[in-house]
C-alpha cells in the first residue's frame, strides 16, 4: 500500500511540471535560476540517497523533483530570472557549504540535515521572489505539488527523523509557496505590471 501511495504520489509531482514549464514558456511564469539549479543537484543526491538507503516506497517524489527540476532549471536560463544577485549568491554559497558538510560527514543525520539546508538555501530566493511578486509563479503548479508532498507523506513506512525530515520539508515549502501566492494574490493583482497573469485555477 505504502508503495502504490508512492508511485502515485511521484507521478502527481512530476505532472506539475507539464503546466508549470508551460506557463513559464508562455512567459507566465518567470522562475528563479538559482533556486532551481540548487534543487536539481540536491533532488539527484538525495535521490541516489534514497535509493542506496533502500527507501523504494517514498523514493518516486524525490525521482519527480530530480526530471521536473531539471527541465525548469534549462528552460529558466532563458526565460528565468536572478541567478547572480547579492542574496543569490550569498544562497549558492550556503548551499555550497552544506554539500560540503554533506559529503564530509560520517554521520547520517547530519548528512540529511546539510541535504536539507542545502534545499532550504535554494529555496529563499523563490520565496522572496514569490512574496514581492506573487504573479510570477503558477498557483495550480504549487497546489499539484503540495498533494504531491501530502501523499508522499502518506507512503512513509514509519516515521523517524529520517526518514520523515526531508518529506516533511516537501511539504512544508510546497504550503508555504501556495500560502505566499494565494495570500497575496488580491494585493498582486492591484501591483503587478499590465500584462502578467496569476493562475489561480488548483
């Protein structure tokens, strides 16, 4: 049971990413450059992770954000935006420094940890974006991906630190980016520039 909750749960994720590169390829959607270059090498490692730790139940989330990044991050290149700001680079670099941590450790929990800094760093320049600009991420993408993350949830076979932390985080950046949008969403329709677009339909 736990399996089939998985593979469905991977199969939603990585469905969420056929509108969101539609809408970023429609100019819709600008995506941030750093954030998604960070989260395609740390969902390739914490993939292989997830993999040689034998977690095949929960593993097919983490196989989506390995495909579903990568495209974002290629396409973002040209339709993307920021990448080399103060504070993106002051993210690459503690992103940099708990890979570092990562693969220098002998401890598992402190491995996961580092893996999870390194995914929250790469996170903090999309939520900011997302705060000041709501209209620039896809609101239907980030619901399809927090019941992604509540599924993958749902597939764990027991819960412990580590097995949960790093669902757990999915989870909880997936509400907090559909938070952000929708909560300001009134707001970014007063502000946003003529021409841009919220998708709001989930």
């Amino acid at each position: 049971m736990h399996g089939l909750v998985g593979q469905i749960a991977g199969a939603i994720a990585l469905a969420g990413f056929a509108p969101y590169l539609l809408s970023i390829a429609r100019g819709r959607t600008v995506p941030n450059r750093a954030t998604w270059w960070i989260w395609t090498v740390v969902g390739a490692t914490q993939c292989a992770s997830y993999y040689a730790a034998g977690a095949r139940d929960s593993i097919w989330v983490p196989v989506g954000y390995v495909i579903g990044p990568l495209a974002t991050a290629l396409l973002a290149l040209h339709r993307g935006q920021g990448g080399w700001s103060r504070f993106d680079r002051a993210c690459l670099g503690g992103s940099a420094l708990a890979l570092a941590l990562w693969w220098l450790s002998g401890s598992p929990l402190v491995a996961l940890v580092a893996a999870v800094g390194v995914d929250a760093a790469g996170a903090l320049p999309t939520l900011r974006k997302t705060y000041l600009e709501p209209w620039t991420e896809d609101g239907a993408t980030w619901a399809i991906f927090l019941l992604a993350n509540t599924l993958n949830l749902a597939a764990l076979d027991g819960w412990s630190l580590q097995s949960a932390l790093y669902p757990l985080y999915l989870f909880g950046i997936s509400l907090a980016m559909v938070a952000l949008i929708y909560r300001r969403i009134n707001k970014g329709a007063q502000d946003r520039p003529a021409g841009s677009q919220v998708t709001t339909a989930v």
